[in-house]
C-alpha cells in the first residue's frame, strides 16, 4: 500500500473561523484512511502560476473519508487558498511526515499550543480519548484570537485558556499554567506546537522536569518530501561543536524535543 | 516514434532525466512515481565526505520560481555506495552522479571523488563547478576557459572508463568560454544552467529571507536565459548539451531540444509536483505524435533563426 498520495481533492466545506484564519474540509479517502496525528498536506494553491511551490499545512481533523485542515491567510499563496469555494478541486501531497505524535495509552497528558499551533493537535487530542486522562493547554494574544475553545472541550478531559493580555481567561502563558500543574502531578508526556519562543520553553521545562515531550516544528519547505533537504533542523550530537540536521518533512515533523536544537 | 537519446554513451529511453539536488537520491520521488520510466537520474551533489550545508531557512518561493542555498549538503559518497546505490541500481535507468570537491573545493578534491565513482557500476559522472551556495571550489572554476579547463582535465585523468560531464554556471558574461573549457579538457559533454545567484529581502525585518543571505534562482523566472546558454553554448561546441532551467513541462524540454540540448534535466518542477518528470515524457511524446516526427534526435538544434 501506497504511504503517500497526490490527489485532486475537492473541497466539501469551508468555515471562516475568525478573520484571516479558515478551516477546509477536503475529499481525500487515501490519506484519510492512513493519515496519522501529526502529519500534513502539501497544497498547490494556484495551477496557474500565481505561486510556485506548494503550501505545507497540517493536518487539523481526520473525518472519515475527508480531512480538514485550519490555516492563516500569511502570505499570497494562502490568500489564493481563502477563496477557494466548496466544489473546487485542488492538489494535494499527503499524508507526508514520518515523525508523528505518539497515540497509545497514558495516565497522564498535556498538550501544548500556541495561536495557530493549536490546530495540528486536535487531532492527536480526538485520537488519546479514552486513553488518557489529557489537558490541553491554549494560549493566545488576546481573546480576539481564542480559536476552538468548544472542540477540545469536547475531546480532552480539561481545557486552560490563557491570554497574553487577560482579555479571556488566564492572564499570560499557557507554559506558565502548566508549570503551576506540574506541580501537584507530572503528566507523563507533553505535546507542543506553537511559536518558536513557547516551544523553547517547553522543551527548556520537559528537559528540567525530565518529562517526555514530543513537538511539532516548522520550517520553509521545498518539496515535502525530503528530496530538497530545505526544511533542515539541527539536531543534538555528542560533539556539541558538530552540526547535523534532520529535516522537517522527513524526519518530522514531530520531534522528540531532547533531539532538535530549537 | 523513437524518444531514445545516446547521450556521451549514456542510453536513455527518453530525453528526460531529473536534474542534481531536487530529486536527493530518488527515495522520496519512487513514492509517486516508477524511476525506471526516466532517461537518467542525476544524484544530489556527492563529496568524498559528508558535508553539512547551511543553516536554515534554506528555501523560498519567489516569482515564478524559488531559491535555494542548500550548501550541498549530502551524506558522503560511502554512504552513497552502501546506502543508495544498491537500492538505485533495482531501476533499469542510468544513474549519473553529481559531484563536487567537498568542503575544501580544491582541485584535489574534485579529483579524489571522481578517482572513486570510476570505480562505481554507474553510468556517468557530473562535476558540479557551478553551486553559487559554498564558500570554497565551484564557482572559483567555473566561471572562466581557464578555471573549467584545468579542474575538468584534473577529472579527466582518473575517471577513465565514464563520461564526464561539466555542469555550468550562468553567472558569467560569456557562456560559451567555460563551455570551450570543458570541451578542451575532454569533457565528454556539458550541462547548463545551475541556478542564478539572486537575493530576496524581506522588508518587513529589512533582511534577507535565505540565511546566507543569496542562493541560487530556479524555476520558469530563469527558463529563457537558460534557453539562450543552451543555443548559445551547443553552437560554441561539439560536445553534446544537458539544458536545463525551469523546465516544468513536455514543451519547456522541446523548446530546449530545439534550441540545442540533447537531453534535459528537470529541477524545480521535480519539488511542486513529483510526477512532472513522467508528465513531461508524455507531453515530448504528444509533441513528436502531432507533428509526425519519427525520431527525437531530428530536432536537436532544429530551430530556425531570424
């Protein structure tokens, strides 16, 4: 069986979210079928020209036989993206990452997100119930941003919301909360995706706490699928002088935070 | 209807193969698509020893095109033999080895890694004098008669029994006087172009995007200089031509044909859609099927001029 597919798939739904941020829902039978937490789709946004390489976005939600996926309007690719309708076909590679969340059975769970790093983690949070007793920590800049509250209520047994401002919820960082949490009972794993700064955190409290974390990382793309070596990250060598990358669409783009270099 | 191509010895069923370094060493592709169906697949950049390449980010899009300043970084040519030249040689298509002097770039270098492929079951060496990404070697050679010259006689010593191809820069003045270079020294043929140096800021953080700064421009923005070099440079020699530059499709790899290459490589396109290879060998077939040509090789350098 095939691991990765290049498919036109035709959009089935598609929900503006709050401004600038969209979620699609896309026919794709291969991938849903395959498709493991943490991986993403590689989108052609324009068979015309308009832009050149395609565009990685994770994966949101596997339903079925469709999968969704949520992306910010950043740039123009993702602007032609936005005003795709429903019925439109586009071109999609996928499932593709190798390095994916570890799904399987915990007592214990944190789940990490920041802004749109929230989206890549609903799906590993839908695929732990029932599995582990998980806590999905949010954060956002200010309670415009506050994105799918409702969905991870629905999916992990307590959800904390903070704000960088206090306009919703907890004031400050989400690592902040969770910290506080540690201290009464470590989870036994954490799972992060988010902005560079929270996910140095993360991975900075994980190494002190010695607690297993898994994070999900980001970087310009080629290809998607490791024949352009674009999208390097370094990685740990004993020799700390030395300096060897893996790459994000191969090896990732879940990584065991004690072995990227952040 | 004959698509095959004999290219410096090189037997290929079709004038279509993948060009250095947009297609690693052909793991990622054989997901998508059947490797076998290729004229030749050219290898990502070897050196004797692994070598790193440069920090991120390393890739960006820009208008009809991309950069790149991947730094040539590749896992060194033992762990090509052990690694992926076994699993390369299970397709029934030639395998051409892109290579380069590492991170010292001398002529010693270029040389020690071309005494070890001649010893290799592959069909053809490319020495890579044209990457605008690394500190040392390339383009210290390869933009002048001269400099291509003495590093490909250098090669031509030791790689006694395979072709040798030189891959060319576009970063020159002249095209046809590194060509000559090659041509002199015993090249048994010549690739053209590797990508333009160019820069893209981001004005926002008022610093460029690539974290060298420059890299190298690919994509359909640098097809027609490279269709230009291509006529300019098979006209300069009698060594046949590999073109390639932003060729996307079966009309980009027949207007390069037309304009003198004998066989082209396919980057970029190799990176938007895996399958744009395969497409492109339908659509040269499609080309030959509506205009009644029997054989490929009859419009190699077919074009007319005003």
């Amino acid at each position: 069986m095939a691991s990765k597919y290049k498919l036109d798939c035709e959009i089935l739904d598609t929900t503006k979210i709050i401004d600038g941020i969209y979620k699609f829902k896309i026919k794709a039978p291969e991938i849903a079928k395959i498709a493991k937490a943490g991986q993403f789709l590689e989108i052609q946004v324009s068979s015309t020209g308009e832009t050149f390489l395609r565009r990685p976005i994770s994966i949101y939600n596997i339903d079925k036989e469709a999968v969704e996926f949520i992306f910010q309007v950043k740039g123009k690719g993702t602007e032609i993206l936005s005003h795709k309708k429903v019925g439109d076909i586009i071109n999609v590679l996928g499932p593709l990452g190798n390095g994916t969340f570890t799904v399987k059975e915990y007592k214990k769970v944190a789940i990490i997100g920041g802004g749109i790093g929230t989206y890549p983690l609903y799906e590993l949070a839908k695929e732990l119930q029932g599995k582990a007793e998980t806590t999905m920590y949010m954060g956002f800049r200010n309670k415009g941003l506050v994105t799918l509250e409702k969905e991870f209520e629905e999916v992990t047994s307590r959800v904390v919301i903070t704000t960088d401002d206090g306009s919703y919820k907890e004031k400050g960082f989400a690592i902040n909360v969770l910290k506080e949490d540690c201290k009464t009972e470590k989870p036994d794993i954490i799972f992060a995706c988010g902005p560079l700064p929270m996910l140095k955190a993360v991975q900075e409290f994980a190494k002190s706490e010695n607690i297993p974390c898994e994070m999900s990382l980001e970087e310009r793309m080629g290809c998607g699928i490791g024949a352009c070596v674009g999208c390097n990250v370094r990685i740990v060598t004993e020799n700390p002088d030395e300096v060897k990358y893996n790459y994000v669409c191969k090896d990732g783009p879940v990584f065991d935070s004690t072995k990227v270099i952040i | 209807m004959r698509t095959e191509i004999d290219f410096c010895g090189i037997k290929m069923k079709n004038p279509v193969t993948v060009a250095s370094g947009t297609f690693g060493y052909g793991r990622g592709h054989s997901e998508f698509i059947d490797l076998s169906k290729l004229g030749a697949i050219i290898t990502k950049g070897t050196s004797l020893n692994p070598k790193t390449g440069n920090k991120p980010p390393r890739v960006c899009e820009t208008d009809s095109g991309m950069m790149n300043c991947i730094g040539l970084e590749n896992p060194g040519v033992d762990y090509f033999i052990n690694e992926d030249l076994p699993w390369l040689k299970q397709f029934n298509t030639p395998i051409i080895v892109n290579c380069f002097g590492g991170v010292e770039g001398t002529i010693e270098a270029y040389v020690e890694i071309c005494r070890v492929l001649n010893t290799l079951p592959i069909d053809g060496v490319e020495i890579n004098l044209s990457c605008p990404n690394v500190k040392a070697g390339c383009l210290a050679f390869g933009t002048t008669y001269e400099g291509v010259k003495e590093i490909t006689t250098a090669c031509r010593k030791v790689l006694t029994n395979k072709p040798l191809i030189v891959k060319l820069t576009p970063n020159v003045t002249d095209i046809t006087l590194p060509a000559k270079g090659a041509e002199d020294a015993g090249a048994d043929g010549i690739s053209l172009i590797n990508t333009l140096t160019a820069m893209k800021i981001d004005i926002e953080k008022r610093k460029p995007i690539l974290s060298i700064n420059t890299g190298g421009l690919s994509g359909p923005a640098i097809k027609p200089v490279a269709v230009r070099m291509v006529y300019q440079a098979s006209h300069a020699v009698k060594i046949p031509v590999m073109g390639l530059g932003g060729i996307m499709n079966g009309d980009d790899v027949i207007e390069f044909m037309l304009a003198g290459a004998k066989c082209i490589s396919m980057g970029s396109a190799n990176l938007v859609d895996p399958e744009s290879s395969i497409k492109a060998i339908a659509g040269v077939e499609d080309y030959l099927r509506r205009h009644n040509i029997d054989d490929i090789n009859s419009i190699i350098g077919a074009v007319e001029m005003n």
